[in-house]
C-alpha cells in the first residue's frame, strides 16, 4: 500500500495595519478558514515530482518563477535526510495568487506540514514558520513575517514585527465582505512606493504612525463589538493608503459602491494597487446584497466571512 499524508493552510487578509507595518506599526490580521490549500505527498518508485496549476514536473526542472518553493523542499529534504526518497507532491489551492490573500505563505505551511506528516516527523510551530521563510524570503526579500503567521493561526492575530504574534478575541456579529477585483496586486512595488514615498515626505512618516494608532483603536472596537466604529476606522485607513499611493482606480470605485451600498466601511487589504478589497456589514443579507452589487460591476469573486464565528479566544494552533 502506497504511503501518503497530507498538509493543509488557509487564506489570510489583513484587516488593519498594510505597509505601516512594515515600519514597526502593529496589524490585526484575519485567517480566512474557508478558503484552502491542501499538499498531498505520495510514495512513488522513482523520481521527485511536483504537480500545481503553475507547473507539473519533476522538482529538478521548475521553472525561475517557482525557484522559492523548490528552494523549500529541497531545504526540507535536507533537514530530514531524504533527498533521494522518490515522491510526488500535488498542490491544490482555493487562493488566487497576488491578490494579498497569503498564496505563497500559505503553500509553503502546507508543503512544509505534509512533509513532516510524510516522514512521521513532529514539527514545532516555531520551525514550521522558519521552514516556510525559506520561500518567503527568496519571494519576498525581507517578509515580515506577517503572512506566515496568519496562515498558519486559527485566530485573528496582532502582529507587530519582530515579535511573537498575539491572538486577539472579536466579540462581533459583524460580516466581512472579500472582494477580488480580478487585477493582481502589486506588494513589491507598492511597498517600494511607500519607502521612496517616506524619503522625500515627512507627511508620509505621519501617515505611517496613524495607520499605527487606527490599528490600536480597531483592536478596542473588535473587543467591544462597536462595528460602526470599526467601519469608520475602515474608511480612515483606505484614505490614508490613498494617499500614500498605494491604492488603485477599482478599489476606489468598489470602496464608493460598498458604502453607497449600506457598507459600514470598506478598504483595500494587502499590498495594494490591485488584489482584493474588503468590507464591513452589519449582517449577511447586507453582505450578500453589497457581494452581489460589486459581482455586477467586475467583481471576479467575492467571499462573506462571519467576523467572529469561529474564532475562540486562546485557541492554540495546530499543525494540520
């Protein structure tokens, strides 16, 4: 009987805190359950193969845009002494890529779980999150860390760089709306904007820091329940990003379309200049009524999230 085990990892937004975090600002951070990515490894005779939408080949022949994930198993096959053992491993994801939601992060928790699950090896979150970097950083440069840390949690987290991640009770029956506007985003660039930006601005400095402290503010308004305030926030934050350039013609219209629409606040998440925007409801009717207006006027997809349901307060993560 062949061997197999599997590994999985969910999408992940950010609600507050998108480049000032960058800048040592703190970022509340959502994992987005319902939105998947499962790796399955099996035991073959011969060989070491990949199978993902972006490539399906043996794992010596990936392609330059693929380098960071096979530069992760290869580290990983190294770790476990295994770089001979013959396999094949198969990606299958719900989370579109560049769009902000965690793609990369995500698939390098599940490769890296299914691996230790393959190999009968235990796996300790804080070297479940070193392995992943290994990706991240050859993708990313310098990742904060953020992404990893959200795919890998069952609850909302807030994150400041550098430190050790802190799970954050929600006490909402508010609903979130995702939306993916169909263009990919672009983080490098926006986060490059953001530093030329802080170069030559001091008024870009002051943007980062209320970024800061309306990330702080929302962090009471989760506890509390206060969703209108919570909205509002929303909305401050889409400005400020505005401003500092990192937004995109379509976000804006969505953002306008959302709030016309009863929305209590909406703004991008993520990187920006594409990718996804979201927004705040009071209840689902209102969610789906908004998801439906946006999938009208372009909207390739939208997803309604429960902003509490499901989130328990201390609830420890696992490595499944």
């Amino acid at each position: 009987m062949r061997k197999s085990a599997t590994g999985q990892s969910h999408a992940k937004i950010i609600f507050f805190g998108e480049h000032s975090v960058v800048y040592g600002q703190p970022a509340i951070c959502l994992p987005i359950s319902k939105i998947k990515i499962i790796v399955s490894i099996k035991d073959t005779d011969t060989g070491q193969h990949v199978a993902s939408k972006y490539f399906t080949g043996a794992l010596s022949e990936m392609p330059d845009s693929q380098t960071g994930i096979q530069l992760l198993i290869n580290t990983i096959l190294v770790e476990l002494h295994q770089e001979k053992t013959p396999f094949t491993l198969q990606v299958t994801s719900e989370i579109p890529a560049e769009r902000g939601m965690g793609s990369s992060a995500a698939t390098a928790i599940a490769i890296v779980r299914a691996f230790f699950h393959f190999f009968h090896q235990s796996l300790s979150h804080a070297e479940l999150l070193r392995l992943a970097d290994v990706s991240e950083q050859y993708i990313h440069g310098n990742p904060s860390g953020l992404d990893a840390a959200t795919v890998s949690s069952k609850t909302p987290i807030w994150f400041v760089k550098g430190r050790r991640p802190q799970a954050i009770p929600i006490k909402q029956n508010a609903f979130l709306v995702i939306v993916d506007t169909g263009i990919m985003g672009q983080t490098g660039l926006a986060v490059q904007h953001v530093k030329s930006k802080l170069a030559g601005d001091h008024h870009a400095e002051e943007d980062i820091e209320m970024l800061g402290k309306i990330a702080k503010q929302a962090r009471s308004c989760l506890a509390n329940g206060d969703s209108q305030k919570l909205g509002s926030l929303m909305n401050d934050s889409q400005t400020i990003l505005s401003k500092l350039g990192v937004s995109h013609p379509i976000l804006d219209q969505f953002a306008t379309l959302a709030l016309k629409n009863g929305a209590l606040g909406a703004k991008l998440t993520g990187g920006g200049m594409g990718g996804c925007l979201i927004t705040l409801t009071s209840s689902k009717p209102s969610a789906k009524q908004i998801a439906t207006i946006l999938e009208q006027h372009g909207a390739i997809h939208t997803w309604i999230e429960p902003l509490a349901t499901g989130y328990h307060k201390g609830e420890k993560n696992d490595h499944s």
